[in-house]
C-alpha cells in the first residue's frame, strides 16, 4: 500500500513524463502497488503523481473492471454534459459537483504494452477523465464552476 499525497503538495501539479517502456519490472510493480492502494480505499481511480510518481500513468476500475492507461491520449470528448459529485484521494473527505461530458474516446497502452483505443461513457468515462486531468496537473478544485473541455 502506497502513500497518497494530497492537496496542495507540489508533486501534484507537477509535470508528468510519458513513460518509455510500459513493460518494464517497474512499471509492473508500479501498477500493482496502485491497484493495491486503490482498493484498499473506497474509489474509481488513482493517477501515478497522486502517489509521488511524476509518470503518465493511471489506472481506473468500474464495475469490477480494471482499466491501465499508459500514456492516454484523449481523442474525443462528448456528448451531453453531466453533473456529478466528485471525490478524489487527495482532496479527503471532499466532494465537489463537476461538469464532464458523458463520452470520451481515447488511446493508450495497457500493462502488456499494447496500443488499444477505448471508448466509454457514464460513470467510468468520468473516472477516465479525472485521472487523465491529473496526468496534465489538473485538480477537482480547478473544474468547479468550469465550462467542460469537449473534443470533437
Ligand atoms: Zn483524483
């Protein structure tokens, strides 16, 4: 189980850097200690700077479903907007109400090094979103209020 670092703690806004070989024993080790911790808490995601690891690199799990995305690039944000409550490990306790759109389409390689383009909605496409904002420094507290980014 891995520290998570909270707001406003630097490293969260800090740069992240793409991650140049997605199947090294590190990079393994990484996303079983971040699935670990996220599980061990009540949550749908967890990004690598939100446990001191400057890396492009988050992982998200819906309805038992694990999802790892290495280096995501996102392709398209749309649909209808939704707003949600919002929580994040680094902000404890608090809960936000934030505009996202409902469907993102999105790249990334997974744990096995493969190329794979997704595409989601509701909930988990939600979850997507908020760990790609911390993959670009992007805190909770920034969305609130914010016209929703869309991606045509
Ligand atoms: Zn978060």
């Amino acid at each position: 189980m891995l520290d998570i670092i909270t707001y406003p703690n630097p490293i969260l806004r800090k740069k992240n850097k793409l991650v140049t070989d997605p199947t090294s024993p590190e990079i393994k080790q990484l996303v079983s200690n971040m699935l670990e911790t996220l599980r061990s808490q009540d949550g749908l995601g967890l990004a690598a700077p939100q446990i001191g690891k400057n890396l492009c690199l988050c992982i998200v799990e819906v309805d038992n479903e694990v999802f790892v995305l290495i280096n995501p690039e996102i392709k398209k944000l749309y649909g209808d907007f939704v707003t949600m409550e919002e929580g994040c490990f680094s902000f404890p306790g608090k809960f936000l109400p934030i505009t996202r759109p409902r469907n993102i389409k999105l790249m990334a390689i997974d744990e096995a090094g493969r190329k794979y383009t997704m595409h989601a909605k509701g909930l988990l496409a939600r979850a997507i979103q908020h760990e790609i904002d911390h993959l670009n420094g992007i805190l909770l507290v920034d969305r609130v209020g914010q016209q929703p980014t869309i991606i045509k």
